[in-house]
C-alpha cells in the first residue's frame, strides 16, 4: 500500500509534466484533465475504507470540478498583472471558498454533476485568452522531482487523513489542484502569463473526461469489484478524452480559414 501511495501519482505528474515539453501548454493542460492525480488517490480510499465511502468521495470529487476551475479562474486573470506569489495566495482562497461551499451541498451525483457542468462552461467562457501562442516548456530535473515529491506527499497526506476527514472532504482534497499548482507557477516563472493561460485553457477541455470518470465510479463502485469499476472508468476517460479532443480539432480548423481571410 505505501509503495502505491509513493508511486502512482508521481508515476502519472512526470508523464503530464513532460508533454508541456513535447506538445506544448494546451495538450498539457489537456492531459492535465485526466484523473492522474485524483484516480489513484480514491482507489487507495477504496482500498483502505470499501466501496461506499470511495463510491461518496467520487461524488465529491466530481462536485470539487468547480473548486478546481475557481482556482484557475483566480490564478489565470491574476498572474496577467501581478506575480505568481500572488496569483497562487489569489487561487488557493477561491478554491478554498469553493470547497467549503461544496461540502455542504447534497452528495447525489445529479447534483455534483449540474455543479461541474456550470463549472466548465463557467470557465469556457469566462477565463482570458492568451494574447499570443506559447512555446513548450523545457523542464529541468529540479522541476520534475518538485512536482513528483508534491504528488507524492498529497496523496499521503489525504489517504492517512481520510479516516479523520470522512468521505467529503476525502473526495474533495483528491481534486486539490495539485498538478494546476506546479504546471502553472513553474511555467509562469519560465515564460509568463501568456502560457499559464493556455495551460489553463487547455484543463477546461478535460473535465469532460474526469467528470464521466468520477461519475461512473459513483455508481459502478457499489455493483461490481473496485478493479473493475476503475478499469472501466478509466477506460470511457480515455474515450471521452479522446472525443474532446478530436471535437477541439474540427473546431480549431473550421476557424482557421476565417482567420486567413
């Protein structure tokens, strides 16, 4: 069991850090929307305390979608003038108020799914446009180990916790925007604004995908064995990823032709 806590989620962060490198801060941010980070946290909460309560934690964790864009929301339109020391105290407060208000909300999944549809088409519309197209990112080696200790030490610190904290706030803490956190204060240090933006950006495309993730969960995980109903889920995540994206494709070419006239 440590050694799962000490390697699946940083196992996860070096992959989704490295591909701001290769495809730069819009596929990262993308592939920031899977559940790298909260998948392996609530299937160590099943293992440790039954289906029930990982089945409740993903309902939150579904609802925590909300929290999660109020801190890329509140990051993304501060870090445009000010630092990111300011920008990350400016988001950690909107995700804390967020999450505070979501564990008092009912724990059904038609209600944690109606908050996390306003959440990305909240963030669709309403966070900034970069003003210019960002370069990838090189990651030193310091940068990686940061990001796969921080991984690391979250995923201890709620599954150790969780037995104090309940299924709530368990759920709610596997959504804490770890990987937001570390993707854009790094890149905001190393290129500015512009590229923490499209990095952002990019998240709200792949809540789609961890929203059918935690969803199927709700529900799969009190009919079937916990290894299979994270199997699937895992599976219809890729598959939704991969649908998003491709939509995102179509899109972006129908505009290019307007833009070349």
């Amino acid at each position: 069991m440590l050694a799962l806590k000490l390697t699946l989620v940083p196992a996860f962060l070096l992959i989704v850090s490295s591909s701001g490198k290769w495809w730069g801060p819009s596929i990262a941010g993308w592939l920031a929307g899977l559940p790298v980070v909260a998948g392996p946290i609530l299937y160590l909460l099943v293992l440790q305390h039954g289906p029930l309560f990982g089945a409740h934690a993903a309902i939150l964790s579904l609802s925590a979608i909300l929290a999660s864009e109020a801190f890329n929301f509140a990051y993304a339109w501060t870090c445009r003038t000010r630092a990111w020391p300011l920008a990350l105290c400016s988001g950690l407060l909107a995700w804390f108020v967020s999450a505070c208000a979501l564990s008092l909300l009912p724990a059904s999944p038609a209600w944690a799914a109606a908050v996390a549809l306003v959440a990305v088409l909240f963030g669709q519309s309403f966070l900034p446009r970069a003003r210019s197209v960002a370069a990838g990112a090189p990651l030193t080696r310091s940068d990686l180990i940061g990001r796969m200790l921080a991984g690391a030490a979250l995923t201890l610190l709620v599954t150790s916790l969780s037995g104090m904290l309940g299924a709530k706030w368990s759920g709610l803490l596997a959504v804490f925007p770890l990987l937001g956190i570390v993707l854009s204060v790094s890149s905001q240090r190393a290129h500015g604004p512009d590229f923490v933006i499209s990095l952002l950006r990019g998240m709200v495309l792949g809540r789609f995908s961890f929203a059918a993730f935690c969803l199927w969960l709700s529900f799969a995980l009190m009919r079937q064995a916990p290894a299979a109903a994270f199997a699937e889920a895992a599976v219809i995540a890729m598959a939704v990823q991969s649908s998003t994206k491709r939509l995102a494709s179509v899109q972006r070419h129908q505009r290019e032709p307007w833009r070349q006239r």
